[in-house]
C-alpha cells in the first residue's frame, strides 16, 4: 500500500536539492526526511537517490519514479482544488524578480490589475540585473533574458526578445548608415553589458558569425539607458526589440543591417519545482499569460499545460 506521505517528502527533497530543504519546506527535521527516504528505498529495494557530500542526484529508477508520483500528486492537488475552489480564499505573497526593463515597462500595469483581483495577494517584486539563485533566496517568480538552464526550477518561454541594431536618423544623417557588418568600425557603438547581456556584437552573414568592433564612447547595464541615448545621436546600439517598439514606430530610431541577424534571446519565466501549483502561483501565471496573449497573440511561445484554449484567445 502507498505510503502517501512517504511519496510527498521524496518529492520535497528531488524539488528541493536536499533532505535539509525539504525538511524546512515540509516543516520536519531532517532526521525524519532521511528516514522515510531510507524505508521507501527499503520497502522498494531500490536506490532512488546517489548521495554525496555536496550534492543529491536521482538514480534512473528514482528519475522514472518520480515521474510517475509527480502526475500522481499533481491530480491529487487538482482534485483538492476542484472540490475547495469556491471556498478557498486566494491570498499570500508572491516573491517575484524581473530585469529592470521588463519591469518597467510590462509588469507594473499588470501587477495593479492584478492586485485589484485579488486584494488578499501581496507582491514583492525586486527589479534586478543581477544573477539570482531561486531556490537559496526563497524567489517564487522569476523573469528573465533567456534561460538558466537550473534543473530545479519549471521555466517557460514567453517571447523572443529579438535584439537588433538601430540609430537615431540625425546620428546616420551625419555618420552615414553602415550596409555591412564591417561598416560598423566606422561607427560609434553605445554597448550594453551585464549579467545577462554579452557585450560584444555578433552577427550571421548566412554562413559565419562576424564579431563588429566598433569604437565603444559608453557602455550601459541598462537597456533602457542605452536605447535613450541613441535617440539622442550619440551613436548604435542593440537592444530587444521589444523595448524600442514605440522608438522604432515613431522613427526616433531606425532598424540597422536587417540581413545580418543577431544572437536571438527570450524571455522567460520560472519557478521551483514542485509536485503541484499553490493557488497563488497559478491565479497570477493564468493572470500572466492573459496580457501575453493580449499583446503578442501567436508570438507567444510555450504555453502550461494549466492554460486553457480559452485563456489563448483560441
């Protein structure tokens, strides 16, 4: 007979990293977690985790069982939901943590409609360029440039964030508008450079990509700064295309050397792992995801499984 609670604190300690993790998640010693893993190996006779000094690694038995017990728990959530919806009053805080940009200019309205629907949610959002450990920092939300690749974290692809080259047309009336990649030496760049962000331009010319050079007058860890001071003529910049959208309609900003493609990157959204979804993190994701559709339809990327068609606008 399965010993349910057995089964959810293995899952606590594959979604957390570690017995002590999923001690504090659960609210039981350590002692405990460690001997209820030890009986369900027993019980199973088989070794479900590798465990070393520094690290927990799943066997590929304990890989294949969590699969399976993941989905169990999952329905077991939903059914608990399905039959509490009406009752369960949707409250808590939400830690979340976005780059800079994208706060600014796409969470704040979203966060006060959001916190308009459900007055008993509180947000502590932290707009950030810097790297962050999700799970160390008790992060419940994450957006970011592209993907961390953390095994311990769900992520879900938003948007391309396409970034390409632009200037402001008094800068290319006066330095001229390159044609090539190697024009670009000619030019002044105004470089973005972070965490997230490579510094330096490259470039696909349909076979190789071309690392351009030009002459760097300011370098930024901002995007928005960046895109600012190229409407102001001081020279080239690249940023997502999604932050100069408003630039590029109204001309303040002109699209540079189409035909030479950039490394492309996403946005994305992540949070821990976990064997089901608190109601919190569910309503605001659904909440999420309805803006994305709004604003960039078909453009989005990968969709919950929890999204209906209804939700997509389909």
């Amino acid at each position: 007979m399965m010993d349910l609670n057995r089964v959810q604190i293995f899952a606590q300690v594959v979604e957390q990293g570690s017995f002590t993790g999923a001690a504090k998640a659960l609210g039981i010693t350590k002692a405990t977690v460690s001997r209820k893993i030890a009986e369900l190996e027993a019980d199973t006779g088989t070794q479900l985790l590798f465990r070393t000094t520094r690290a927990l690694k799943l066997t590929e038995a304990g890989s294949s069982y969590y699969n399976r017990i993941n989905k169990i728990l999952t329905d077991l959530q939903s059914a608990e939901n399905q039959l509490s919806a009406q009752q369960q009053l949707i409250k808590g805080n939400l830690k979340i943590v976005c780059p800079i940009e994208l706060g600014q200019l796409f969470l704040g309205p979203i966060f006060a409609q959001f916190l308009t629907l459900y007055p008993d949610i509180t947000i502590e959002a932290e707009l950030t360029n810097r790297k962050v450990d999700v799970i160390e920092e008790g992060i419940d939300l994450l957006f970011q440039i592209a993907d961390s690749g953390d095994t311990r974290l769900q992520s879900y692809a938003l948007v391309n964030a396409h970034k390409s080259l632009m200037a402001s047309p008094a800068y290319l009336a006066e330095h001229g508008t390159p044609k090539v990649p190697q024009d670009l030496a000619k030019h002044k760049a105004i470089r973005l450079q972070s965490a997230h962000i490579e510094g330096a331009w490259k470039l696909f010319d349909g076979k190789t990509w071309i690392v351009a050079e030009p002459m760097t007058q300011l370098t930024v860890n901002n995007v928005t700064l960046a895109r600012e001071a190229a409407i102001a003529g001081l020279g080239i910049t690249a940023v997502p295309s999604i932050i100069a959208q408003v630039a590029l309609e109204k001309g303040y900003l002109i699209p540079l050397l189409d035909d030479y493609p950039m490394v492309q990157t996403k946005v994305v959204l992540s949070y821990p792992q976990r064997a089901y979804l608190p109601r919190k993190y569910r309503v605001f994701i659904e909440f999420i995801y309805s803006a994305l559709f709004k604003r960039w339809g078909s453009q989005v990327l990968e969709v919950p499984d929890f999204i209906g068609q209804a939700d997509q606008g389909e």
